[in-house]
DNA sequence: GCCGTTTTCGGCCCGACTGTTTTCAGTCG
C-alpha cells in the first residue's frame, strides 16, 4: 500500500493535535502543521522518491528532525512517535478537536475532567448538562457543542467554484445597495480561485454609520448568526456555507483586501518581511511606529516590502514570493489568450448539441479554430463511435468547413479510449486522418499505480496520441483521482511530443494547479480544454484559465494560445 | 521544531469576537 503524501501530512497533524491537547509549545506544534502543509502540497511522492533510494531534498521549515519522521512516515506508514504519544494520551481526542469552538484547552479540559474521548461521549456529556459545570464553560458553550455535534453528522463539504459564485454575487449585489457602502468584493480562497471553498469571506468599505452589518445578518439566507462585531460578523447560510463578513473604513482597503485574500502562509511570509523592514503590517495598513505608511491601494503592501504585485491566483506560499523578489513572476494566461477549444462533444456520441450548433457557439466565442472530439466506440454508455462512424463525421467536418470558410477552423478529432493494454480504441488508418486525438481512460480506474502509469505511457507510444485527457480521471468530491505517477507521465508526454490537458469542466479542473505547474517546470505544454457537452459548457473556459494561472502558467506554457498554423505544427509527431 | 547580511539562542504574524469572569483566555481566520 503505497503511502500518499497526504498520509504523511495527515500523521503530522495528528502529532500536532495531541501535542497542542498536552499544551507543547505552541511554535513546535506550528513547525508540524507547516510541515504537514508543505508534503500535502508537494507535485512529487515523498514515498516513491524515497523507494527510488533518493534523499528528501531541503524543504523550507523541515529541519533534520522532521524530515527524519517523515522518512519514517513515508517508509512504514507509521511513527513510532505517534505511537508512544498516543500511549500518554487518546488519539480519538483529535475528532473533538474537528469541533469549531473545541479548541486544545477546552479538548484537554474535557478529558481531564469528565473523561470523554469520543464525539458520543461529549454529546452525551453534553445533554446531560456536565459540560456547562466545567470550570471555564458555560451554558452557551455546551449548546453551542450539541449544535456542532448535529451540524457535523449533516456533513458539509467545500463547495465548487460555480456554486460558490451564484452565493457570492447575490450577497454582494444586496450589500452594495446598503447606503454608506462604497466597496463589496469577495477575497479568500474565492479570490485566489481555489477549485473548492469552504467559506466565503466578503470585504466591504463603508462609513461609520453605514448599517451594513444589521443588513448582512439580516440577509434572507442566513440560518444562524456565529458571530457579530463592529467590524465583522460570521453567518452561516441555509445551505451550510459559512460567511464572513469584514468592514474596513476606505484607508485600510488594499491593506484588508491583501490580507483577506491570504492564503496565511502567503501572508505570515510578507508580515515577516515587513518587520525585517521595520514595518507592521496588518489588515488596517502599513505602519512605520505609529505612523501609517500605506494600505489604501493592495499595492501598497507589496511595494512596502519591495515586491511587485503578486496575483491572487499565486499566493499560496509555494515560491511566489521568492519569485517575485528575483522578478521572476509569471505574466499569467487570461482569457483573451485562448484561441480556441480543443474538446468538444455533439449528438454523434453524448453531447446535447449537434456539429453545426458547437461550431456556432464556438464562432461566437470568437476562437479561431474548435475541435469536434466526440467518444470512441469502447465507451459505449457514451454511443462511442467505431471507424466508419468516425470517417462519416470526418466527410461532415470537411463539409462544414467548406461552408465556414475564413470564419473558424473545425479540427477532426476523437476522444480516444485508452484500452486496459495500454492501446487505442481506433485503428491507425482512422487515426491518420485526424487533425489531432485527446486520449482518456474511462474504464478500469483501479489499476495499481505501476500498472495504470504503464498503461498510459504505452498508449503515448503511439505516434497519434496527441494530448491525454482529464489525466486523473478525478471528479471533484465525487471520484477520486486514479493511482498514477503524474512525473513519469509528463516525462513520457516530454520525450514523446504530446501534451496535458488541462480540463476546465469546474467538476474536473484535472490537472490540478500543481500538477500544471509540474508540467510547466518540465517543459510540457498544457490544453485548456472544456469538454463541452452542450453550448454553454464553452463558458467554462474561464475556470480552466483560473486553474492555469493557479498553475502559475503563461500564455507561452499553454497549447491552445497558438493560432492554427502554429499548434498544427505543435500535433505533428516525430 | 526551525532558522539566521541583526542572532547557533531567542525569536517565531496579527487582530476580532465570544463567553466567562471580573480583566482575559480560548478560538478562529
């Protein structure tokens, strides 16, 4: 069983946890989260590299120590110190600690006092009044647990891109109307354009007496009411999400909105920076001393610690900042770059739209060319086509080109079935006819890691595979990605002239950011694609162009930037 | 536990809100 890099940084938390319930000092306890945070977010396996007799490369805030655990981790599955922490204390104790308002302190005193391990046992606990008894509790804590406890069996997940941005636009289009309200915008993981957002955090400039907080609670979808304060509140709405709202007055805007956008590791990063320049920075501004030095404009911040502007998309805290110091940041892909669309589908297999219809959604969108990429026969639930189906779409293709002479290009092409040996589900004669093939596997997900790696790169070896589709098969908070080793694919992409996609489907966006920027680093030219089912399906363009620029891609680093003659030349293999 | 053109020791981002207690600890983002 292969150990995941999010095995390892589960272990870590799980350290960090305990030791937080036994009161360790709390800067150590940070050292493993970050830990933890860095090997979640790293684009190869700790665990393979390792098996390849390599070492852990210097990661930033792993020293000797950790990295030994780690190693342990990644090796066993296990760690020895865990082990030995869970014999002084429950390791159940970190469930409690999933309960917002549980903290380590009220976790320990729990247990220290009432014995409780388990989310069972506080409810019940709970219920029957002990827990309002404790020394630092009280009533409204105790009901504020049996809510959480309940909420908690409903189970929420993080929301997807599109949702999240029907919720945002209707709040933010009512708090615009509340008088004394200059600015409402969204920042947080939103801002960044994370794929999933667990919440939504509303920034909003407003004059003292301005009643936009009484407004914001009152909003008709919220359930219950978390917090509320001067300048901010907490919401969560009928469907589970979380709000919050922050109210800065107009001086503090680029101050707040930075520090709002995050992610806080981004964020801790700059505030360091600032107090080796002598400066505090926080969400009201920049200060010399007492003395505000900025924060009018988000501009100010970077420039207060002589940085150029960072884009959203890229404050994660993996490398942007030490990107920007050396001026080395990418001047990201935006929309306006895409000239086309390279995955399409029609009636001939599971689209909802016929060719002619696509191609005229597609001549709207002003692309210069559009591929009609419809399923090969092996995915029958999809009608696939076989060959002689495929030649009649061809004959149909070149007959509307004809007809739309100098108003876009439509490319032959097939979304090819990779079949479990590793071949394709069409013949070479047929495939020789194609302007380009988008390979994908639909079946047989299950494929040890070895094997399904193999799989895919055997397809590569045929000189018609252009670009590999969707390449984890995952549906975001549906279907896992399948087991594949993404560096030895994009390698084998690298040697073999093919490409990644990058599938902008917001229920998809695979590859994921780190991943594209693993094909970036690598030298691999990435298709944002929207495997459009119908005619709107084309708007999700702008969700694989967010991903892109979370994958810190460049209009140059994406194959669709190209015009016809240029990406024509880009399809042949060698 | 990590880290260093201020330091190998002594720091480690910063502030808001709640509930509880009576001036602040705990939690969260």
């Amino acid at each position: 069983m292969p150990v995941h890099n999010a095995d390892i940084a589960t272990v870590l938390n799980r350290v960090a946890d305990l030791l937080e319930i036994e009161g360790a000092n709390v800067f150590r306890i940070r050292a493993y989260r970050n830990a933890a945070r860095t090997i979640a977010s790293l684009p190869w396996s700790v665990a393979e590299v390792l098996a390849e007799g390599e070492d852990l490369p210097k990661l930033p805030g792993i020293g000797e120590d950790l990295a030994g655990k780690i190693k342990e981790i990644a090796t066993t599955g296990t760690l020895s110190q865990l082990e030995e922490i869970e014999r002084r204390i429950p390791a159940a104790l970190t469930q409690l600690m999933k309960i917002p308002s549980l903290g380590p302190k009220r976790v320990q005193a729990i247990y220290q006092k009432l014995n409780i391990t388990t989310l069972d046992e506080l409810e019940k606990a709970a219920r029957e009044g002990k827990i309002r008894a404790l020394f630092g509790f009280g009533q409204k804590t105790e009901e504020k647990i049996i809510e959480e406890i309940e909420q908690k069996k409903e189970k929420k997940e993080r929301i997807k891109l599109p949702v999240a941005e029907e919720v945002a636009q209707s709040i933010v289009n009512y708090l615009r109307q509340v008088s004394g309200v200059s600015e409402v915008v969204v920042a947080g993981s939103y801002r960044r354009r994370k794929e999933v957002v667990a919440d939504l955090d509303i920034l909003a400039v407003a004059s003292q007496d301005s009643p936009i907080m009484q407004r914001f609670i009152n909003y008709e979808d919220v359930d219950r009411v978390v917090a509320r304060g001067e300048t901010k509140s907490t919401v969560l709405l009928r469907s589970g999400l979380q709000v919050d709202l922050r109210v800065v007055p107009k001086e503090s805007y680029g101050a707040a909105l930075h520090y709002f956008t995050g992610s806080s590791t981004h964020n801790i990063a700059i505030r360091k920076l600032g107090l080796k320049a002598g400066l505090k920075i926080n969400e009201y501004g920049i200060f010399r001393a007492e003395e505000r030095i900025g924060g009018r404009e988000e501009e100010d911040v970077f420039r207060s610690v002589g940085l150029p502007f960072i884009e959203p998309e890229l404050r994660e805290g993996r490398g942007e900042i030490e990107a920007a110091a050396r001026h080395m940041l990418p001047r990201l892909i935006s929309l306006a770059d895409i000239r086309g669309d390279l995955h399409l589908h029609t009636t001939a297999t599971d689209g909802r739209f016929s060719l002619e219809e696509m191609v005229e959604a597609a001549i709207r969108k002003n692309y210069q060319y559009v591929a009609i990429t419809d399923h090969s026969r092996h995915v029958s639930v999809a009608h696939g086509l076989d060959a002689r189906q495929i030649l009649q779409q061809i004959e149909a293709i070149d007959r509307l080109n004809k007809r739309l002479e100098g108003k876009i290009r439509v490319l032959k092409g097939v979304e090819l079935d990779i079949l479990e040996d590793g071949s394709l589900d069409l013949p070479d004669e047929v495939l020789k006819l194609l302007d380009l093939t988008v390979c994908s596997v639909h079946y047989n997900f299950n494929l040890p890691l070895e094997k399904q790696t193999e799989r895919i790169i055997r397809a590569m070896d045929n000189p018609y595979f252009n670009i590999l589709a969707h390449p984890t098969g995952r549906l975001i908070n549906e279907r896992k990605p399948y087991e594949v080793d993404m560096e030895r694919l994009i390698e084998a992409a690298r040697q073999r002239g093919c490409f990644m996609e990058l599938n902008a489907h917001p229920d998809r966006l695979d590859l994921n950011d780190i991943h594209c920027k693993m094909a970036k680093e690598m030298g691999v030219k990435i298709a944002v694609s929207t495997d459009a089912h119908n005619l709107t399906d084309l708007d999700f363009m702008r969700y694989g162009v967010d991903q892109a620029r979370r994958g810190w891609l460049e209009p140059e680093d994406v194959l669709n930037t190209r015009d016809w003659p240029k990406l024509q030349q880009l399809l042949k293999r060698r």
